[in-house]
C-alpha cells in the first residue's frame, strides 16, 4: 500500500513538474510573435478566395449577440455585398420556426447589413464542423459539389473547416477568415499624468505587458485546442 502511495505521489510531482515547465515556456513565448503567426496561419492556410462563391457558408459558432457571431455576420454580409448572387448557407444547431433562435438572429443580423432575404437558407442539424460539412454536401451532384464554395468562420478554425469541407466533396472551397481589424490609435501614457501610487512601475508605454502578453496567452490556448482539433479530425479520417 505504502509502495502503491508512494508510486502516486511520485507520478503526481513529475505532472506538477511537466505542467510548471509548459506554462513558463507559454508565458515565455507570449513575450515573442510566434503565437500570432501560429493563429494567422490557421486562418490564412489554403483560405484564398481564387473564384466568386456561388455559395457562402456561415459557420456558426458562439451564437449572438457575440463579438464572434457579430463578426462571423459582419464578414459574411461584407462578402455577399461583393458577390451578390452568391446564395448564402447559416450553418448553425437551432429551431428555424423560433424567431428568438441563434440562426434566425443572425439571419436578422445579415438583413440588417443589407442582404437579401431570398439569398439565405439554413443548414441547422449539424452539430459539429465534420456534421456541417456532410449536410452541406448531402444530395449535391457532382456539379454542384465543383462549384466555389466559401466559408465564413474564425481565423483558428479556418483550416479545419476547408479540410472537412473537401472531405465531404467539396471540390473548390476557400474561406474568408473573421480578422479583427487593428486599433489604429496610440495608446500610451504617462503614469506621472495620471496619479496615483508611485510605488509601482510605470507601463504606460510598455504595450507588450499591457496588452500583448495577454493577447498572445489567449491565441495560445486557442492555437492549441486547434492543433488537437486538426489532429483528432485527421485520425478520425475527417479531414
């Protein structure tokens, strides 16, 4: 039993270790650019707009009002004002006879910037990328599946999302990444100008700890729930 325990323990300490170890190297590198380029990679790879959709799919993802369904919509009617006769698909699990629902807001949402009700239908039983995909795919000829397909979706999920859709048999497939667009303002300061306890550092003009690092944390975390993403997807044989 005191063998048993012990073996426990040590197991538990070497966890401990390992996890201390990956989060120092995470916090290390969100000091430099890789986790950016890492996130701009998944959202640019093999995404390219080569010809006018016939057929523009929002993926639907944390519902609305929400800033990614807000911009999901932004970027999906900003695409259908370029190609207007590109029919548009609302990807998303919901009730379409529910005014309240997700996938109606969002149609709303797209109205509301402009683009035309006739244009929009719903694919709303899948429930995952994979699901999505073969809904969409479902009952197409071989036509229809070579016509140019682009998605609409957040940058990390991007690559994923045309891998599953080319799976599926969709043969032209691009994809229009949901980019924040940056703040193009400064926004340093003079800590001295505004107060307060002198005690602390000044981080006014230091944006890397004020904003960066933090920023950089986050597209880690979803950099890497990607990875595994891509990873379970290809082993599944889904992408």
């Amino acid at each position: 039993m005191k063998k048993k325990i012990s073996r426990i323990g040590r197991i538990v300490k070497i966890l401990l270790v390992a996890t201390g170890c990956m989060f120092i190297v995470l916090c290390m590198l969100a000091f430099t650019s890789l986790p950016f380029w890492a996130y701009y990679s998944l959202g640019t790879t093999n995404s390219k707009i080569g010809s006018p959709p016939a057929t523009i799919v929002l993926l639907g993802g944390a519902g609305i009002p929400s800033g990614d369904g807000l911009m999901r919509a932004f970027y999906t009617a900003k695409l259908s004002s370029a190609y207007k006769d590109a029919k548009i698909i609302i990807a998303m699990p919901g009730d379409i006879t529910d005014s309240t629902s997700a996938l109606r807001l969002v149609a709303g949402e797209l109205i509301l910037r402009g683009v035309d009700t006739h244009l929009i239908s719903f694919e709303n039983t899948g429930r995952n990328t994979r699901e999505q995909a073969r809904k969409a795919a479902s009952g197409k000829t071989s036509a229809q599946l070579s016509q140019p397909v682009t998605l609409v979706t957040s940058p990390e999920h991007m690559k994923r999302a045309v891998l599953a859709f080319r799976k599926c048999g969709f043969t032209a497939v691009s994809g229009l990444p949901t980019f924040e667009y940056s703040l193009n303002a400064d926004l340093t300061f003079s800590d001295n100008d505004l107060k307060g306890n002198k005690m602390m550092p000044p981080i006014g003009n230091n944006l890397q700890v004020r904003y960066q690092f933090w920023n950089h944390l986050k597209y880690e975390i979803m950099v890497m729930r990607e990875y595994f993403g891509l990873a379970y997807y290809k082993l599944r044989g889904w992408n």
